[in-house]
C-alpha cells in the first residue's frame, strides 16, 4: 500500500519526488531563482489536485508514465540508494528524453501537469519576492490595457475598395 507523502493529500510520497524533479527539468533554477520543484511546486500541485478533482487523472497520468519510461532507461531497482522516484535517477539528459517522450505519448495530460507547474511557481510569494516588483501580470492588475480601437481609422481602406477577387 502507498501512503500520502506527509501533508501531501492526494500525492503519494514516490509520485511527489517524481513531480518535484519534473518541475525542476521544466523550470530548472537559474541563478538565485530555484526550480519550480525545488520552491514546493508539488505541494501547490498536490493542493491544486485535492481542490479541483478533475485535474488528477491527467496529473497521475504523466506520473506514471514517466516513472514507467525512465524505469526502462535505468538498471536500478525502484527505491535504489533511498530514491523514491526512477525519473529523479536518471541523467539530465534522460530526464529531457523522457518528458519529450511522454509529451508526445500524453500531450493533453503532460499540458495540464506544465499548466499546474507554472502556475503554482509563479503565484508562489518567494518567487514572486525574488523576481522582483516589476514581475507583474499583463492585465487587469500589470501592463495598462491598449487605448480603444477607433473604427474611423480603417476609413482610407475602406474608400479604396475590394483589392482582391472572389474566389
């Protein structure tokens, strides 16, 4: 039997380490940012799946599917050197070769999970802190919308007449 991971209420502990080291090969850390793994991206998600249902089965999807592709690409046992997660053993360039093969297997569910993952790491306060106060969203609260459209701009065009012929 599988337990939940602790505080984790939908994620099992071995699908939780899966999920955090995809996060960190979709958004890996990058100077003083951290990955989206390493920041409790899969907390978010785990929260996000326990919220909304729906989301689990294309979550869980992708979670098996890669730690099913990436047991294929190593000789260790599952659990090996106190790893829960095959996906978290492989090489970087492994772990790339096994989401590319998962995203072409499972396109829809491997979206949702890349949705989820940004989603939670960039509403995360600490990221949002290091990012900066210029990291903000384009609309309503970011970037001011553009003025409203003037019809009486598209007049010279219309005076000049069809240009094309029917098809």
């Amino acid at each position: 039997m599988t337990s939940q991971a602790d505080g984790y209420r939908v994620l099992t502990a071995a699908q939780q380490a899966t999920l955090t080291a995809i996060q960190d090969e979709l958004v890996p850390p990058e100077g003083e940012l951290p990955g989206a793994g390493e920041s409790g991206g899969a907390a978010a998600v785990d929260g996000y799946l326990h919220a909304q249902p729906p989301l689990r089965t294309n979550v869980l999807t992708v979670l098996a599917a890669v730690d099913a592709s990436a047991q294929a690409h190593t000789a260790e046992p599952p659990g090996a050197a106190g790893r829960t997660s095959p996906f978290a053993a492989l090489s970087a360039t492994a772990r790339v070769a096994v989401l590319r093969a998962v995203e072409t297997e499972h396109p829809e569910p491997f979206r949702t999970l890349v949705e989820l993952t940004y989603t939670a790491y960039y509403t995360n306060p600490a990221i949002q802190a290091l990012l900066g106060s210029d990291a903000q969203p384009p609309q309503p609260h970011g970037y001011p919308p553009p003025p409203p459209f003037d019809p009486r701009r598209l007049e010279r065009v219309k005076q000049r007449g069809q240009l094309w012929l029917d098809a």
